[in-house]
C-alpha cells in the first residue's frame, strides 16, 4: 500500500511517501506565500521521485500549521500526533519530543506507542523558532549552516538580553560593534533560544529519551546548546525536518484521522500486519 | 538600523526650545531632568519650577554621551552650566548611565509627574510608547502613579515596531501617519503581533498588489490594537494622554482613540502662562524628573550640589 | 498600587502581578522562588514612599514567561510556591500560563 505524509509549516513543506511500510521518496520545498500550490507541486514532484502515479496513492494525510490548505489531502491530523506518530516509529523508547521549526516550537510528552500525553506550544513569537536563529544570522551577515560551525568553536557564554528577534538583531550588532567574536556572538544566539526552548519542554517534563525534530534539529550549534541547558542527551534523527511528515503518513496508514476518510486503495492485509 | 548615508526613515526630527521670558540667574531653585531613551534622549530645565528649557536628540551608542549631549543642547547659549544646577535627576530606558545626575527615578514615575505637568491634574491615564518599550500607567491628580503596565521585550507596540515597518515599505514615519488614512476604506488589520511574521505578511500584501496607504492604514491598526489590548488590561480613564513618539502618529492614535471610545486629551498646556510654549510630548520624562528634583530640593529632602 | 511586571507579547500577555498596597514587604515569596525572580525594595514608584515591597528582578521582567513556567504545576489547580507563601494574597500571575499550556 502506498501512502503520504505532507507536512505543510510556516516556511516550508515535507512529503514522505511510505510504500508498504519503507520510505519510497521524500520531498521537501518552500512554500512561499502561495502554500496551497507549493504543497501540491511538491507532492507530484516527490511522486515522480519514486516513480509513482498519484492513483497509486491509497492515502494522504497532512499535518502542519496550514494542513488546511492541502486541497488533495483525505485527512489531517495535528502537528503534535505527527510528531509523536513519527518519532515513535524511529525511537521507540522516545518519551519527550522537541520539534522547533521556523514559526513554532513545541514540546510533546509522548507514551510509549506514540501518543500524543501532554504538549507545550511556543507559538505567534519568533524568538522561540528558527526565524530567531535567521534573523541573527543576517546581522551576524553569515549563514546559519556557517553560524553553527561557528558557534561550536567558542567557550565563551555572553548572556543575551534581548528576548525578541527584532531587539536581538540589535543587540548582535551592538555585540558586533563592542568586538566580540562572532563564535561567541553565534553560540550566545543558541544558548538564548536552547534556554527558552527548555523552558517550555520543562512544562511537560524531560524524560529520556529526548528526541529534537524539525528544521532547527539540523542546527548543531543549537543542539550542542540544547544538551549544557538540558543536562541530557539528546537525539537528533537524520532527516529531522521530515519526521512530522512521517508521521502523517504512518497515521495513514493506520487510519487514524481527524478528517474525512476517504481511502481509494486500502490493504487490509498490510494494516493488520502492522507494516505501514 | 539605518546606516550613516542612508535615508533614516524612522527618526523623528531633533528639536529644542529657551524660554524667553526667564533668567535663570535670577532663579533661586535651578533643577534638570534627562531622559535618554533607546531611540531618543531628552533634557528639561525648571527654574523655581518653571520650565525654562528642553531638548528633544537623537540617543547615540553610548548613554552617558547621549545624556551629555541632550543637556548640552538644552542649556546651548544661554550661559547655564551644570555648576549652577541645584539638583539633576536621571530617567530612561533600562540601566541608564547619566552621568551628571544625582540619582536616577524610574521612567513610569518620571513620565507620570510629567504628563501631570503638562496636561494638567485631570491625567489619570498616560500611555507612553517609546523606541523599545510601551507603558501604560494610572495616576492620580497629583501625578503619583496608581498602576503601571510595561512591556519592553516584544518589538510589537513599541516604536521599533513601527520603525521596521517604515524601513520595510521605504516612508518616512512622520509621513506613515497621514498616508493610512488616504485610503478609500478601512482595510482589516495586520494578524500578526509578532514584528518579525507581521513584515512577511507585508511583503505578501505588496506582492499582491494592495495599495501603500492601505497596508500603511492596516499596520497602524495592528499597532492600536495592541496598544488597546494592554491599555484595557490595566483600565484607562479620562483624561488620557499619549507621550513619547507615537504620540506624533495620527495613523496610531486616532484610531486607538476609536477602540478605546475615549479621546486623547487636546495637547495643550495645563498652565496658562505656557499657550505659546511648544507642546513637545517627548519631554514628559525628563520634565518629570526636573520636577522631582524641585519638589525633592524645596522640601529639603535632599542637598542642593551647586557649585556657583 | 498594581504593578504588572512581565510583557505581552504574540504569544499572550506574561505578567506577575504586585500589589504594592497589599504587599507588607516580608520577603516569604522572595525566599520560596525556585529561580530567585524577585527582591523586595524601595518603592521604585513614589519617591517620596518609605514602604518597602515586592518586585521582579529587573533582569527577569524580559523572560519571565519562562522563568515562571516551571511552577505553574497542574496548570492552575495548585498554586505557585510564591502565590501560596503570601498571607496577604499581594502576588499573581496573569493567565497565559494556564491558557497556553493545556493538557491534552
């Protein structure tokens, strides 16, 4: 059975299809202003990528923070069940998801089935997203893969007071100016967001094993600051930004949905199994 | 921020003013006040409580300089030093550093004794909104603060709030004001809070083609309601006065004024010898500071430093 | 004389909330507060007042979201240490915490 996760977010879009259980494809876009037509033109591409015909497509289920634009899909679920669905599936001995993407970070207590127990959102406010890490980023007038690389390489801690994107571009110019290194200035913006990011994973506990998702997840720098606030390990899966998008897909094929049902092509042989 | 060279889209013009009809040497309490804020400093000068002087300047990199800078161009020509002042006070943004003041008072008190000051004793609500903060306070008919609200660590409701915007669509502030209401019809206001996704949607309102002054009009319509939001959580009261920069934008004001139901009190000196004097509303703090140095110097309550 | 300490921002609106009137400057909430947030002092407000009471530190005004977050256990059904120490019920907070963080 072939089924698809999109994950539709504030700056970009993932897509994993799953045939019969494995990975076939996965996709990932920015989806500008024009979400609905992103969302659409990335799934035919990553179709096209597995060599697949979207008849052949049993189920499509998004998720994300405008699932409600993605006209094809025959569900949604919430982006915290995507979450826990999806890491589940990859750590099963997960039980405190981190998912902080480019407009909203959250923290997801889950069980050991993967599901969704306890949540805490940070949300309508950059400084807890990567658009946070972005903005310091064009002060620093470097990018953010060179900010990370850059911020692992100081020891100093330089507190940051700004709470704010908008006030923190300031006081990373203001730092400029005084100057401070940029790897200090780089690892002082990480442990900024790491404090605020833990603070709301404080709110439902941090139980090992602690798995972090989601663009900012692929930030090494942020991660490396992440694990001094926490005091703990934290893991960090291979293609981060496509776990929500995973677990859309895994609900497919488990059919669970929030939404319509609307199943062209359903195997009852391979659900039962527990294959997909 | 603008850089040197640059069209600074997003300051407000500097400004300073004598009072003609005093001699200062001829005054027995000679007090200042200054207030250096993020964005913008100010100094005031009372002369047996009387204004004598203020400056309006634009806050550099440094505080102290800033302070330095904003009481030299108050006292420019007219012979005063500091050597002749009775008692200075400090207010401002966060830990201000002014080097010539005595102690410093925090700006909601300062702010609230200044509104008092200048509008009258009627004041019972002032909404300041500086470069980085916006503060709402309830004071009495004295100008001794009730309540107070502060937010200095989200950019939305604050002037930098406004200042991105105005860099972000290229028009100077002083003009963002008249523009939004060139417009045809009231648009819906922009949905974000947050500065940073509310210039995304800006950008997305350009690409579509939406007129200047109607994002202009739906921006200053965020910004009041914001300041609604806050000003309604701590209460507002008649008479209520803007301070601070905003104060300047109409596109603002007007229409917190029709979410709130209540109108601005006409800014218009409390005192009637002052109807000629220039109505600067930046002046508030500093003004208030000078007046607690005055109230603090005649009731003995503190030693009078000058020197000559 | 109510003193909101906090922000508000996209997210919801943060405050602790004083009330300087109430407040009789004990310090009990200033010893409980895991993240040692606050400290009693003159009143930074009257110059003119000798009373002393109760404030956040100013350097936790900007984050206090976060630095409360952790005590606000069984979203609202317990109050915070701070809240149960004061007798004369001077110190609140305001209800972003229980709205934003609901139990699913």
């Amino acid at each position: 059975m072939i089924v698809v996760g999109i994950d539709v977010g504030g700056k970009n879009a993932h897509v994993v299809i799953l045939k019969d259980g494995e990975i076939a494809a996965q996709g990932e876009a920015a989806t500008g202003i024009q979400k609905a037509e992103a969302a659409e033109r990335l799934y035919k591409e990553t179709l096209r990528k597995a060599g697949l015909k979207q008849e052949a497509v049993g189920r499509v289920v998004a998720t994300g923070s405008a699932a409600k634009r993605v006209a094809f899909a025959d569900g949604i679920i919430a982006d915290a069940a995507a979450d826990a669905r999806g890491v589940n599936r990859l750590f099963p001995l997960a039980r405190t998801v981190i998912d902080v993407g480019a407009e909203e970070g959250r923290a997801i207590k889950v069980s050991p089935e993967g599901k969704v127990l306890d949540f805490a959102i940070n949300e309508k406010c950059a400084a807890g997203t990567g658009t946070f890490v972005e903005a310091m980023a064009r002060a620093l007038e470097i990018s953010v893969e060179e900010m990370a690389t850059l911020s692992l390489k100081s020891n100093n801690s330089i507190p940051m007071n700004a709470q704010c994107a908008v006030f923190g571009e300031s006081e990373v110019v203001s730092l400029i100016h005084q100057k401070i290194g940029k790897q200090d200035i780089a690892k002082a913006v990480h442990d900024a967001i790491a404090g605020r990011i833990a603070s709301v994973a404080r709110i439902v506990g941090l139980k090992k094993d602690v798995v972090v998702i989601g663009g900012m997840a692929r930030n090494a720098g942020f991660i490396h600051s992440l694990k001094k606030e926490t005091g703990m390990d934290i893991i960090v899966p291979d293609d981060p930004a496509f776990i929500g998008a995973l677990g859309a897909a895994a609900s497919a094929a488990a059919g669970v949905l929030e939404g319509k049902v609307k199943a062209k092509v359903v195997e009852l042989d391979a659900v039962e199994k527990g294959q997909a | 921020m603008a850089e040197q060279g640059k069209q600074e889209y997003w300051r407000w013009p500097e400004g300073k003013w004598v009072n003609p009809r005093i001699d200062w040497r001829k005054g027995k309490i000679i007090t200042a006040g200054v207030d250096v804020g993020s964005v913008s400093s100010q100094a005031a000068v009372l002369v047996d409580g009387d204004l004598y002087s203020f400056s309006n300047t634009r806050t550099g990199s440094d505080s102290p300089d800033s302070a330095r800078k904003a009481m030299g161009i108050a006292v420019e020509e007219t012979g005063l030093a500091l050597d002749n002042i009775d008692y200075c006070i400090g207010t401002g943004y966060g830990r201000v550093n002014v080097p010539m003041a005595q102690r410093t008072i925090t700006e909601i008190a300062c702010h609230a004794r200044g509104a008092n000051f200048m509008y009258g004793p009627e004041v019972r609500t002032v909404m300041d909104m500086g470069g980085q903060d916006c503060k709402a306070i309830n004071c009495d008919d004295k100008g001794k603060v009730l309540n107070f609200m502060m937010n200095d660590k989200c950019a939305a409701g604050t002037g930098r709030g406004m200042e991105v915007f105005a860099d972000l669509i290229r028009v100077p502030v002083w003009e963002i004001g008249p523009r939004s209401f060139q417009i045809k019809k009231e648009p819906p206001m922009i949905s974000s809070t947050c500065v940073v996704f509310a210039k995304s949607e800006v950008v997305g309102l350009l690409e579509k083609g939406v007129p200047e002054n109607d994002i202009m009009a739906a921006y200053c319509s965020a910004m009041a309601h914001r300041i609604m939001e806050l000003l309604n959580r701590l209460g507002v009261h008649e008479k209520f006065v803007i301070t601070g920069g905003i104060a300047k934008n109409e596109g603002v004001v007007k229409r917190l004024e029709k979410e709130l139901g209540i109108k601005t009190a006409e800014k218009v000196w409390h005192r009637p010898a002052y109807k000629d004097y220039p109505f600067e509303t930046q002046i508030a703090g500093a003004l208030g500071a000078a007046i607690f140095a005055e109230a603090m110097v005649s009731k003995g309550k503190v030693k009078s430093v000058r020197k000559t | 004389m109510q003193a909101f300490y906090g922000f508000k921002d996209g997210s919801g609106e943060w405050f602790v909330i004083i009330d300087a009137d109430a407040c009789n400057g004990c310090g009990k909430c200033v010893e409980v507060c895991p993240a040692h947030a606050l400290e009693v002092g003159e009143d930074e407000f009257d110059p003119f007042s000798e009373k002393h009471h109760v404030r956040v530190k100013e350097g936790e005004r900007k984050k206090i979201r976060y630095t409360c977050a952790p005590c606000q256990p069984g979203y609202g059904e317990e109050p915070p240490p701070c809240v149960a120490a004061c007798e004369p019920g001077a110190i609140s907070h305001s209800e972003a915490w229980l709205h934003a963080y609901a139990k699913k």
